[in-house]
C-alpha cells in the first residue's frame, strides 16, 4: 500500500482563499517532501521539512508535520489561479527512493 | 545542462516493439531516479542508480523492462515488447546524493503510448 497518501484527491476553490493538501504515511522518516505537478510537466519540488521540524514557510506555502500522527499538511494562502496543479507528498526513508502519493489535484477559479 | 533532459517528448510505437527512453541528468548529480505515471496517477518506481553502487531494479514491473547508466550520467530505460498497458509518461529525477540531499529534480518525461 502507498507510504504517502494525500487528502482530499481533489480540490476546488476560488482565487484568493486558502487551500489546505493532507499526507499521511505509515512508517518513520527521515523527511517529508511536497512536490508540484503542472499538467504534462515534470515535478517541482516545493519544500522539504525534516522529522525533527514542526512547521516551515516558504512565500505562502505552510508546512506541518506532526510525527506523533505521522501526518503533514501543505497550505497554500491567498491562492491564485497559477497554483492550480496537482501536489504530491513524497517520504524519505533513508537510503531509499523517495515514495510518493497519489496526489491532490488543486484547481482555483478565477 | 540546466535540468534534467528527457527525449523523446512523446513516443507512438506499436505493441510488440522496443522503445528507448533517455535521461540527461544535471551534471553532478550522482543518483538517477526513473518513475512510471499513469493518467491521473501518482509515480510508481521503476530504478534507481546511485553512484557506482548496483543499481535498485526492485521496482521494475517485468523482464521487459530494463535500464543502465553510461559514465555515471547518461541512463537508458528500455522496454522490450511493448504492451498496451506499458502507455505512460516515463519520468526521470536526479538528485545531487541521495543520501545526504534526497531533493530530486524532475525532467518534463517522456509519453509513451503503445498502439
């Protein structure tokens, strides 16, 4: 079964709110890693957070990660219609490839 | 070069026959990643070389399916008589160490669809 599953498989919203993206996994980590896909490119790394850290920013991405749940959230403030694209949650192990999610495909109307 | 380059961009062959799929890594980066995505779905790992280690085939889904890395840098992933179910987009990543920065960078993949 997937290490990394993301919550809710899809997501819609209006320009301007809040989009909130969730990942569980089921084993330890060394890192969680959030990655973006735009339609028929390649991923994009977003934000990487590490078992020992809480919460990161970057610009308006927000990252949780709580291991006691072994869960982490991606929020994204003030969305725009450029954000739409799919997200991915991928888990590191250490010493292993990264495993991903299924993703959470994001769309924000203008 | 500037990221990883993957070619072709898209690949039309009919079931039965070889295909090759390239990946230029960004020069440097010693662990090479490829995945399998289907429409709508998430990576699925294929293999991975990492340095001058034997590469992890643990993902690859037939005999058909094989890869090696010239140098350290150029990789080849090769499916042989291909099947329907084989249409993806093959992705390629590298990453500077998997050990110590496991960030992997992405190419744009290659669309493979088997007629």
């Amino acid at each position: 079964s997937q290490q990394g599953e993301e919550d809710p498989q899809a997501l819609s919203i209006q320009e301007g709110e809040n989009a909130t993206m969730n990942c569980s996994y089921k084993t330890s980590i060394n890192n969680l890693q959030w990655y973006r896909q735009n339609s028929g490119r390649g991923l994009v790394h977003l934000i990487l957070i590490r078992s020992n850290e809480r919460e990161k920013h970057s610009g308006r991405l927000r990252v949780t990660l709580d291991t006691s749940k072994k869960s982490s959230s991606l929020l994204i403030t003030a969305s725009r219609a450029a954000d739409t694209a799919s997200y991915f949650c991928a888990t590191d192990l250490g010493n292993t490839p990264l495993v991903f999610g299924k993703g959470t495909r994001l769309s924000v109307i203008a | 070069g500037a990221g990883v380059s993957q070619s072709p961009s898209n690949k039309v062959t009919e079931k039965g026959k070889d295909v090759e799929l390239r990946c230029d890594p960004i020069s440097g980066h010693t662990a090479l990643y490829w995945y399998r995505q289907s429409l709508g779905q998430g990576l699925e790992f294929l293999i991975y070389f990492q340095g001058n280690s034997a590469p992890d085939k643990s993902g690859l889904p037939s005999d058909r399916f094989s890869a090696e890395r010239t140098g350290g840098s150029v990789s080849t992933l090769t499916i042989q008589r291909t099947q329907q179910e084989d249409s993806a987009v093959y992705l390629c990543a590298s990453s500077l160490d998997s050990a110590t920065s496991n960030i992997q960078y992405f190419g744009a993949g290659t669309r493979l669809s088997v007629l």
